[in-house]
C-alpha cells in the first residue's frame, strides 16, 4: 500500500491495515527505521504505577512462583489461621 505524507507530516493508515490489527483511536504506535525503512508497530503503555510488576526482579519473582504451582509446590489454606500457623512452625 502506497500512503501520502500530508500537511504537518501525518498520514492516513488503511482501514485494511487498522482492522487486522485491531487498531482504535487513541492507540499507541512505536516508529522504528530499519534498513531504510519506517516500521510501524503496535505499542503497549504501563502505567507508572504497575511499572514494578514488569521489572527485571518481579518477572523472574513470577516465573518462580508459576514453577512452583506447576510442580505442585504449593499449600492451600481454609482460612488465614491455619495460614499463619503454618508459617510459625
């Protein structure tokens, strides 16, 4: 597909390409140039107040955590009682 760059440098993406992405008004596009050529992806946003979960420490904490209920390494409480008095032993 062929675009035009318009007044103030913008341009137009096709409904074919907004549709099979998905796109919608106020989405977040990143621009990368590779090789000499313009790449337009989609982007993801965090808001800076879960930017902790997606840190380095915090992902490998998580991978652990889903081995470990995986493998069966894991407890199931009633209540928070027998929780605690688990831990005290």
């Amino acid at each position: 597909m062929v675009l035009q760059v318009r007044r103030n440098f913008q341009i137009t993406l096709p409904s074919l390409i907004r549709k099979r992405l998905g796109l919608k008004v106020g989405d977040i596009l990143k621009t990368t140039l590779e090789k000499g050529r313009i790449v337009i992806s989609p982007a993801k946003t965090i808001d800076a107040e879960q930017s902790w979960f997606w840190t380095k420490e915090w992902q490998e904490a998580e991978k652990e955590a889903e081995e470990d209920i995986k493998s069966g390494r894991v407890k199931k409480f009633k209540n928070v009682q027998e929780l605690i008095a688990d831990l005290d032993k």
